[in-house]
C-alpha cells in the first residue's frame, strides 16, 4: 500500500489548487481530483520533512467516515476508482495517486471552520484560564485541562488572507452566512461529531475535538474537505486519558509538541524533522487508521 512520497506534480490534466496538505485538479466542471499528499503543517507552516503514508492514511480514514456519516448530511466524494483514470493519466501518475485521491464534487467552500470541541484542550483551554469561556461561551468554573465539557461546543473560525484561523462568535457567522446557513451549519457539525464521537469512544479512541468543513453544490450545503482525520482532529487513547493533563495525541499534536520542545520561534524557516519523530508520527496514525476502522 505503502506507494511513493508525493514529489512531483501531474501534467496530464490542469492544477486546479495546492494546498498545505492536498492537491487539486481540474476535472471538469463539475468534478474535482482531490490528492493527499504526505505533507504536514503544523502552526499554519508547511514542514519541509514529510511523513510517508501520511496522506494514504488521510485518505482512506476520509472515505471511511464519508461513507459512515453519510445519513446524516450529504458529501462531495463520488468514486475512488484508479480504473477511471486509464488513457487520461500515465501509469507512473495513476501509480503516484493509488490509494490517497477521491474524485469530488466541485462545491462552493463556504468559509468557516465549523469547529466542535467535546473537551477542554488546546486553543479552548487557554481561553478557558483567561476568560472562564470557550468562543465566547460562558463555562462552569474549576473545569482542568481536557475535562469532557457539559455537552459539546460550536467553536466556529474563519481563514484570514494570512492563512491563519481566526476564532469568531456565532454572531459573526451570522452575520457572514445568515441565520439559517449558520444554523445549518451548526446543527449537522454537533451531530456529526457526535455520532462520530460514540462511535470512535467504543474503539478505544477519544474525539476531543474536530473540524468540518461545508461547501454548496447545487442548492444544497454538503460536506467537503477532509473529515475526522487526525491532521483535522484532536484523538486521544482512551486508555490512557485522564483530565487535569495534557493527554498523549494520536494525531499530529506529536508534531506540534516537538517543534516547542526545541523552542522553534514559529517563524521560516521551518525545522527539519529527526527520523525517529517522522517514524513515531507515522506510527501514530497507522494507530488511530486501525482502532477506527478495525482493518
């Protein structure tokens, strides 16, 4: 399965969009190639080492929870077929995107980040110790790093021209959106994270939070993006949670918690990473693939 690291661009068919983590390509006007690459980012920085497998695992963990969450809101996938891409793509492309692309619909991104927090841990935490809040959500007092929270929270956030995310209130949503997008997108986001929730709990993983991202194809509002990965989700072993603490990530916290380890500015240029800490987050999302989806 283990197919070659994303070097190198397609030339058979038009860019569309590079991402941080995902490449996109013109297939018409209705449909997209999404590809995953083995890139990671972390504090809005693209790292120069990548993670091999990295985006396969993206993909495939994608499609899973597509096809799982599906009863609840509509999505952009349409098929994973390489078949489909014979006499349109060279052999070494088709064997290049094997395993981490879906063809999509080619929805409008509505611009929010429909974040749900289940618990109290990173961003949320900080604004928890200064304000007692979360987004603006007044919470009990004396609750300790990744406590579960009474019941989960819409966190929403926009993308600044920098690229960076930017917390807003549900007011500010709609007053981007309007009052029924937002209440759309509220709605389907808490249910999704919590049929998701119950879900990964009963293999042993905790969603402590996530992002979804909403686009409109047609006239209806669907799910698009990447969903319930853990480069788009904070997942913690079961096992080994308990509040009051920083919990050990099953998702690319490892990362994050390294480059402060080595005090990096968060500024370019962007470190490398050692071998042993690529390896180690590899592992950890082979980890997270096989609880979750038991394969």
């Amino acid at each position: 399965m283990g197919n070659a690291v994303i070097e190198s661009k397609l030339t058979s068919i038009k860019e569309y969009y590079v991402g941080k983590i995902r490449d996109m390509y013109d297939l018409g006007p209705e449909e997209l190639l999404v590809i995953a690459s083995d890139r990671i980012s972390c504090f809005d920085f693209v790292l120069p080492t990548p993670v091999p497998e990295k985006g396969i695992i993206l993909n495939k963990l994608s499609l899973f929870w597509f096809n799982y969450l599906k009863d609840i809101v509509g999505n952009h996938f349409i098929h994973d077929d390489i078949n489909k891409f014979t006499g349109i793509l060279s052999d070494r492309e088709k064997e290049v995107i094997k395993d981490r692309f879906m063809v999509v619909k080619r929805a409008k991104r509505i611009n929010i980040e429909c974040v749900v927090r289940g618990y109290l841990a990173g961003s949320g935490f900080e604004e928890y110790k200064k304000f007692g809040t979360v987004a603006g959500i007044k919470l009990p007092s004396g609750l300790q790093e990744s406590d579960k929270l009474p019941e989960p929270l819409f966190s929403p956030a926009i993308k600044s021209m920098s690229g960076h995310d930017i917390n807003v209130t549900e007011e500010q949503v709609v007053d981007n959106e309007g009052k029924a997008t937002t209440n759309f997108l509220k709605d389907k986001s808490i249910k999704l994270y919590e049929k998701a929730s119950k879900y990964a709990r009963e293999r042993g993983v905790i969603i402590a939070d996530t992002k979804f991202e909403f686009g409109i194809y047609g006239d209806k509002i669907i799910l698009i993006d990447e969903v319930l990965t853990p480069d788009s989700s904070r997942f913690w072993d079961v096992e080994k949670y308990g509040p009051g603490k920083h919990q050990e990530a099953l998702d690319k916290q490892f990362v994050r918690d390294y480059l402060i380890s080595i005090k990096w500015d968060k500024q370019s240029p962007v470190p490398q990473l050692p071998e042993d800490i690529v390896k180690h987050t590899q592992d950890k999302y082979w980890e997270c693939y096989n609880k979750l989806t038991k394969k």
